[in-house]
C-alpha cells in the first residue's frame, strides 16, 4: 500500500465533507475542511471561507438553493502540499423571469490543500466549469431567454451565470472552463503550489 495512503483518504474524507456540510448548512463543521486563510472562489463568491459561509447562509434565508454531487477525484502529492481534482455538478434552482428553472452544471473542484501540525485543510478552492443547461422545472413551461445577457458569460457556466445574475449576483468572468488559458493557469498555479511556491 502506498505510504501516503492516509493522507489520500484523509483528502478525500474532507472534500466529501466540504459538499454535505456545505449544502445542509452545518457550518461548525464545514469550517473544519479549511485552513484559517481559506479562501473560495466561485461564479459568484470569491473571497474567505468565513464570508462564504456568510453569505451562503443569507442566500439560503431569502430561498437560494444550491447542491453539490461529487464523483471521481485525483490527488497529487508533494510534501505536505497537495492538489485535488474532484469531478462534480452543481446544481440549483430558481425562478427566471417568473419561470421555476433548474440550472445543473457540471465541471470539477480543484483544491489547494496543506498539512498544517498534522491536519489537511482547503487553503484555496477554485473551479473548473465545463458545461451546463438551463430546464423549466415544469416541461410545459414557456422560458425565453435574454440571448445578448446569456452571450456575457463563458460558455462553461452560460446558464448557471445567467441564472445566479438574475436572482442578483455579480458573476465573475473569464473563469476557466474545459479548455483555454484560464484553464492552463490554473494548472501552471497548482504546479506551482506543489513545488512551495505562494499562491
């Protein structure tokens, strides 16, 4: 078995937990997955994990609803630094132009962890969206896109952008997606991390 099978599992444990306990709200122990400088960043949120979770919270109080499925995931090591890549969808629910829609968007986490006095933690969690769709909950319903609003986002989160800045968002542009320079900095940033580099 590979020597650093524990901290593998050890990852793994706490990505998984970031997607349950972010999404049932159980913040004293979402708060456990990060490291004090933890910072998130998000089609809609780019700050500290602490502000996320604020404003997470806020946006669930007023009928927000977001949820997370994971799949796959690989992990790359190095010392004590390390670099996870976890297939997943994101998927909510709101109401555009008076019409109950479900945007799902798939894509994957890609987390910068640390062991800190025996502990991984997030130190920066960023995203990769690659594609998504935008459906009326009820099929018979009649929805109508805004096409010169939908054409502002990339195409990777095209309807989850649209979606999140109609219910009042400001979405961040130019994050990366399937492919493109976005992507290829995030990598070359990772690479970095892995070989101590600050981010």
């Amino acid at each position: 078995m590979p020597r650093d099978t524990v901290d593998r599992l050890a990852i793994r444990a706490l990505i998984e937990n970031w997607a349950l306990w972010r999404d049932a709200r159980l913040w004293d122990r979402f708060r456990t997955v990060w490291h004090k400088d933890g910072q998130m960043w998000a089609t809609w949120f780019q700050g500290s994990y602490e502000e996320f979770i604020r404003v997470s919270q806020e946006g669930y109080d007023r009928g927000v609803r977001i949820m997370h499925m994971l799949g796959g995931m690989s992990i790359d090591i190095k010392g004590r630094r390390a670099i996870a890549q976890t297939k997943m969808t994101i998927s909510q629910r709101a109401e555009v132009d008076g019409v109950l829609c479900d945007v799902v968007c798939s894509g994957r986490f890609y987390d910068f962890l640390e062991k800190r006095k025996g502990r991984w933690g997030i130190v920066l969690r960023r995203l990769a969206y690659e594609k998504d769709r935008i459906d009326p909950v009820e099929p018979d319903a009649k929805l109508t896109l805004d096409k010169a609003l939908l054409a502002q986002f990339p195409e990777g989160y095209r309807h989850l952008g649209y979606l999140q800045s109609k219910i009042g968002y400001k979405i961040k542009e130019e994050l990366p997606g399937l492919d493109g320079p976005a992507l290829d900095a995030l990598y070359a940033k990772g690479e970095a991390w892995l070989k101590g580099q600050k981010l």
